[in-house]
C-alpha cells in the first residue's frame, strides 16, 4: 500500500506566491489490505565489477568473494548476469535464471576473474543495458564497483550511455579504496536513480553488497513515477528528494502535458518511506481567495498501463492573519535546513581542498550546528573525524590537522544523508 | 455561533447561514467589501480565470488556475459597510444563478462610493464581468481619491475604465459565438452631499425623497433611443421586443468606447440615493411608486429597505437578477 501525505503552511500573506510542501510517501505491507499498486514479479540483478589493473590484489580478492556471495544468496525466480568491466567490458555470465545449476556455472566464472586494463565505464554500462533490455518488464537493478577514476576520453561516451540507460535500469554505485572520484560515481548514481557509497578496505565488500541485494530484492513496484500537476502561471522552483537523502531532481523533469511534469522515482519495495520538498511560485491570489497549487501523485506504468497509485494535494490560502502565516511547518523547516547542511559540508570540503581553511571551518562547524540541533547524528559524527568540535550547539570547530582520506571521502559521499523529523 | 437572523446554529468561518441563507459577513464584518456571486458547481465558469465548467474539479477547484471556486449561496447576498450605507443582490426566482454585481465603501462621514453592475447574459461569463467590473471600479475611485484628483467626474471616468480594462481581460472563448464578457455599470461617488453618477447601460441611479424622486440616470437602451428619435411613441417603444435592448456596456467589445454618461446632482434635501438593476426597476420604473415601495418598508435604515426592495421584486416574479444600493441621506 502506498500512502502520500503533504506536509505545509498553506497560509500565505496578501501578494505572497512561493509555497512549501513537503510530501511524505510511505509503503507498507498490504496486511489483507488489496495492494493498491500492480506487483512485478520479475527481478533482474546485473553485477558490474571492475577489474581493471588497479583492483589485482586484495581488492580484486574481496569482489570475487563478494560477488560469490551474493550469486548464492539471489533467489531462485530472480534472474541475474555479471560484466565486468576494464577497457572494455565482458559479459562474463550472460543473462540466466538464478537456479542452482546457473548459480554454480557463474560462480566458476567469477573466480577466474583477473585484474588488468584501464577503465572505460561507458562499455560496461552498454553491456549492462544490452542484458536489461531483454526483460524489460521486469524490475532490473545493478551495482557497479569500482575503485578508481574513469578514463578521461571516455567522458562524452559515458553521457550517452547515461542517457540510454535512464529509465531502463537503476544502478548503486560503490567506491572501494579511496582513489576512486565521488563526483563521477554520483552522476551515475543519480542519473540511474541509485546510491553513492564509498566501502573504505575490501574487507566490508561482502557486506555492502549483500545490503544491496537484500534492498534489490525487496522491490516489488517498477517505474514508479511522480507527476505533479500545477496551475496556469505555476513556476517549479525546485522539487528535491530530502529523505533518505537529498537529491534535486528539479532537472529531470519530463514534460506530460501542459501542466502536468513528472520525476523518475524508480522501484519502490514495502515498509519504504521517502520524503519530497516542493517549492512551487504561483499567482498570487486575494485575501481568502483559496488555490490548488499543485497535486502530486504516484504513477505506475506497467505493460503499458497507468495506474495511478496515490495522490496528494498542495494548497494556499491568502490571509491577513499574521499568527498563521508566520509559522513556517516543521517539516518544511527541518529539511530546508537539511538541505543547508549537505550544502555546508560540500562547500567546506571544497573550501579545505582550495587551502582556504578560515571559510572550510566556517562552512563545516554550521553544518555541525545543524546536525547537531536537528539530531543527525549519523553525519554528526562523519563531521567529527574531520574536525575537533568545542561547541556544537554553537558551531565551534577546528578542522583537523591530519584527516584520513577515506573520512573525507565518506563525509563527501554521505553528507546528503538526512535525519527525518524527530518526533 | 448563531445566526443574526434566524438563531440557527453557525460556523466562525461560515459566510452564510445554513438555516436561513442570511449573509454572516455583513453583520460580523460591517466593513468588508461581499461581491455576490454564485456557484453552482456543475455548470459554472472559473470564478478567476473564466476556464470552462468542466475544467472544475469536484472540490471546486479550477484544474487551469488551481483558484477554488467560492461557494456562495444564490440567495440574497447583503452587505453594509456603514449604518446609512447598504446593499442586496438576489438571484431572483427565474435566474439560476446571479450575475449582477454589487460594491459599496464607506470613505469618510460625508464621503462613499456605490457601484452596481449587471452582468450581461447574452456574454461569455456575464457572472465574472459584472464582479471583476464593481471591483476594479471601486478601487480606483478610491486610489483616485487618494491621489487627491478633485473632479468627481474624473474619478468616476477613472473607476469605470478600470472596471472596462479589467472586463476586457476576461479570456474570451474564440470558438463561442457569443459576445465578449459585458456588463452595465452604474457608478455613484457621493461627496459633500454631491452625488456624482456616471453610468454605461441600463442600470440607474435614482433620487428618492418626500417632496421630489427623480431618475439620475438615462438608459442606454433601444427604448429610449427610439422614443428620443421620435419614430416610436413610448407604448409603441416599450411594446417591440428590443424595448430593452442595451446599447452601451463594458466589454472587450466596447473597448474604444467606454466613456460613461455623467451626472451630477446637488442632494437637496433629507432622502434616499439608490442604485439598481432593472431586476428592480422592471417593476417599479416610476420614481414617485419607488418612493411609496421605500414607504412600504416601515423603516427608515439601509438595509431593511433593500430587503425590503428585494422582497418586492421577488413578489412580482422575480424575472432577473435584482440588485439595489442605498445610501441614506439625513
């Protein structure tokens, strides 16, 4: 069951036109309840391993032990394939069906593995993306490892692929080692609505795959998208996901008509929960003048169909009255200053990589501020392995003389994580 | 809460009494601007933008400009921003909804603004024409004012092309055959018991005292016309078909010729100043029988005479919109 509420102050004062929303979407499982959303019941897992030069040794030791792993934990009706992937990709276990013959013949495979060559990316997602469309009903997810930067060449090629691949496959992106770049795996990340992370010694490899896999297989509701309808002279100032983490999707929008756009959210599984912020500019209306200024609902498209799964409406209301207009909703507050905080610490770390350290402490000790009155204790502490804290209700840090890459790295690749709302 | 009238049971936020239909806003909020208008869900244009009635959603709200329809009862609509200022509208008994328009502002003891407007049913949106037209004309009298423009004939020349510029902006449907958005205006500014009227159509303006009622206002209509040509006598005149047939008004149409008639009038005496749509004077054009109708009433203060005005044109079949505006003058 999918269930959509809206968070705001719809109270606006006389002339005012930008209004907050946020929109919480909760899945649960459907106790007896008719779910609400058709099910897929296929499942496509591809596996995307770098083997290029730089992984020989404990790295390349760990991913084949982790892929093992993971081949023997798929289930039985899910369907799976593996490339991998150096200057040029190898479909290295062709799309089959994870039954226990086809798991053993892969797993062969995947031990024979070795690490050599440079590191085209492009290839390997177009291998990857030649697998997933032979099941485009199904629910197709990958991951990709990786542990060091792309060829730079390969750059125009990647965006192309990036482009083709959208909407086909979802893909989660791991770092492993630290001379891999943030900004290169998130924009593949983002743009096949996956996760970034970084997995710091080969050792937690296992681990953080079976993670995915474990997500992955949870999904039970493909292509999901939200559309949001809005008035005549209605501007989207942005549209972001905030919660699990913050990713500004304002730019992949897709027009459907008139005044209806729609954002990819991909495949949703049960008990999942995700939070959106709206920041809509209407036409200003009267004093007591009521307005729809937008509906966002949850498409699902499958075979073709639409099924509209939830929907929930985003209002304002002209008044004189200063009490209600005042107050700003918590949920609104609370992830705007979320946003601040992910801001805040890119911006510090960016800071501290220039040298600047007087603006890299400013910019890092209001993101500790923040996590520290908003409860985020997760990125509180990702913070505290880059600076020394003296006051964190104030904001007082000093930034480390010596700070391990891999903090900073993980403080990069997280610090778009929220906290949601405390109770 | 109860109500003011008939002591039903009401909401704070409730506009109109569930029980008995009275206006809350007059009697809570003296000096609140109320423009009647009415919905009916089903088969009315957008309120705010004049998107057709499907384009409403079944919780009122336009799915164009996302504005939510207000959901005003027909019946009558009152408002009295002052103790010797007030006014009514009613959809009548034949009309299922109500496009006459009405405003009215208290300024200062010696100083108001009266604006009636009667939206043309024969025009796209004639509901949304006669509201964004005794608007707009209101407010920008009182700008005018503000700014200290001292020729009352001006200010209402002023008031009456904001009133056009804003009919004229109502979307017009290209595909209708139908006229442009219209309405007729009547626009009153009295000031030191100097009652300035400008007026397009055929909606009026009379004085009503003891001693001498006068009608203020000369019709804008084919009647008169033909009786002023002297081709028709006025039985003949009043028998054709086009007797009431308007031949000037507020609309995109008329854009080039939006100049009101003007009339000023120096207050003689103690009496009544009323403005009205021919819902009303359909049944009473005579100035002397308006005065024994203001008799009738029983009572010398503003709002029960438009009720009571109302009450009469209902009586008499109630075959269009009836609106009336009255200011007592002591």
């Amino acid at each position: 069951m999918f269930n959509a509420e809206v968070f705001q102050n719809p109270y606006l004062p006389q002339g005012a036109r930008e209004v907050n929303a946020i929109m919480t979407i909760t899945t649960s499982d459907s106790d007896g309840v008719a779910v609400a959303a058709p099910i897929t019941n296929q499942r496509l897992f591809g596996i995307i391993c770098d083997t290029s030069g730089s992984m020989g040794g404990a790295k390349m030791i760990a991913a084949k032990d982790a892929i093992v792993k993971i081949i023997n934990l798929l289930p039985d009706d899910a369907a799976f394939f593996v490339v991998t992937g150096s200057s040029r990709a190898k479909l290295l276990v062709p799309l089959v069906n994870a039954v226990p013959e086809n798991k053993m013949r892969a797993i062969s495979q995947v031990k024979e593995i070795s690490a050599n060559g440079g590191t085209l990316m492009s290839t390997w997602l177009h291998t990857a993306l030649g697998e997933f469309n032979k099941m485009p009903q199904a629910i197709c997810q990958a991951l990709l490892l990786t542990d060091g930067q792309n060829d730079l060449n390969d750059e125009h090629d990647l965006t192309r692929i990036l482009d083709a691949a959208e909407g086909k496959f979802q893909c989660d992106c791991r770092g492993v080692g630290t001379d891999w770049r943030v900004g290169e795996l998130q924009k593949i990340a983002a743009k096949l609505l996956g996760t970034t992370d970084i997995i710091p010694s080969p050792d937690r490899i296992a681990a953080d795959f079976q993670e995915i896999l474990t997500k992955a297989m949870g999904k039970t509701v493909s292509d999901v998208s939200l559309r949001l309808w809005t008035p005549v002279g209605a501007k989207i100032l942005f549209c972001k996901q905030v919660s699990p983490e913050i990713v500004d999707v304002t730019s992949r929008a897709k027009v459907v008509s008139e005044r209806i756009i729609e954002y990819p959210t991909g495949a949703w599984g049960s008990n999942e929960s995700r939070d959106y912020h709206f920041c809509i500019q209407i036409n200003a209306g009267n004093v007591g003048d009521e307005m729809l200024a937008g509906r966002a609902s949850l498409i699902t498209q499958t075979n073709g169909q639409e099924t509209k799964i939830t929907e929930a409406k985003i209002l304002a209301t002209w008044t004189e009255d200063e009490a209600k207009t005042a107050k700003i909703d918590r949920r609104v507050a609370h992830y705007t200053g979320q946003a601040e905080l992910s801001q805040f610490i890119q911006e510090g770390l960016e800071a501290k990589a220039q040298g600047n350290i007087d603006v890299a402490t400013v910019k890092l000790g209001k993101a500790v501020k923040i996590a520290h009155d908003s409860g985020n204790e997760a990125t509180a502490k990702l913070l505290r392995s880059v600076v020394d804290v003296e006051d964190a209700a104030a904001g007082t840090v000093r930034i480390k003389r010596t700070v391990a890459k891999e903090d900073e790295m993980m403080l990069e690749t997280r610090s778009t994580k929220t906290a949601r709302i405390q109770k | 809460m109860n109500c003011h009238e008939c002591g039903g049971t009401i909401a704070v936020d409730d506009r109109f009494c569930e029980e008995c239909g009275a206006s809350l806003v007059a009697a809570s909020n003296p000096s609140s601007l109320v423009q009647p208008l009415t919905v009916l869900v089903s088969n009315i244009s957008c309120q705010k933008c004049g998107a057709p009635p499907a384009k409403i959603d079944a919780e009122r709200y336009c799915i164009e400009c996302g504005f939510r329809q207000a959901v005003i009862s027909t019946d009558t609509i009152e408002l009295q921003p002052a103790p010797n200022l007030a006014g009514a509208s009613d959809r009548g008994r034949r009309h299922d909804r109500n496009e006459d328009a009405i405003a009215l502002k208290f300024i200062a003891d010696d100083i108001y603004i009266m604006v009636v407007c009667d939206g043309v049913s024969s025009s796209q949106h004639p509901e949304l024409a006669s509201r964004a037209a005794v608007t707009n004309c209101l407010e920008a009298i009182e700008l005018a004012l503000q700014q200290g423009i001292d020729d009352p004939a001006a200010v209402i020349c002023q008031g009456v092309d904001a009133a056009l510029q804003a009919v004229a902006r109502i979307p017009i449907d290209p595909t209708s055959s139908i006229d442009p958005a219209s309405t007729t205006i009547v626009a009153a500014l009295v000031r030191a018991n100097i009652a300035t009227i400008g007026w397009l159509g055929d909606s009026r303006a009379y004085w009503i005292a003891p001693d001498k009622s006068i009608q203020l206002t000369q019709d804008d209509s084919w009647m008169r016309d033909a009786i002023e040509s002297g081709m028709y006598t006025p039985e003949e005149a009043e028998a054709s078909p086009y007797a009431h047939a308007i031949v000037r008004w507020l609309g995109a149409d008329t854009a080039d010729d939006g100049k009101p008639s003007i009339v000023t009038f120096a207050i003689p005496s103690a009496g009544y100043l009323l403005l009205c749509t021919d819902g009303l004077w359909n049944y009473a054009p005579d100035p002397g029988y308006l005065y024994h109708l203001f008799q009738q009433a029983n009572d010398s203060h503003s709002l029960p005479i438009a009720r009571h005005l109302i009450r009469f044109a209902n009586q008499q079949g109630g075959q269009d919109n009836i609106t009336v505006g009255i200011l007592v003058i002591e």
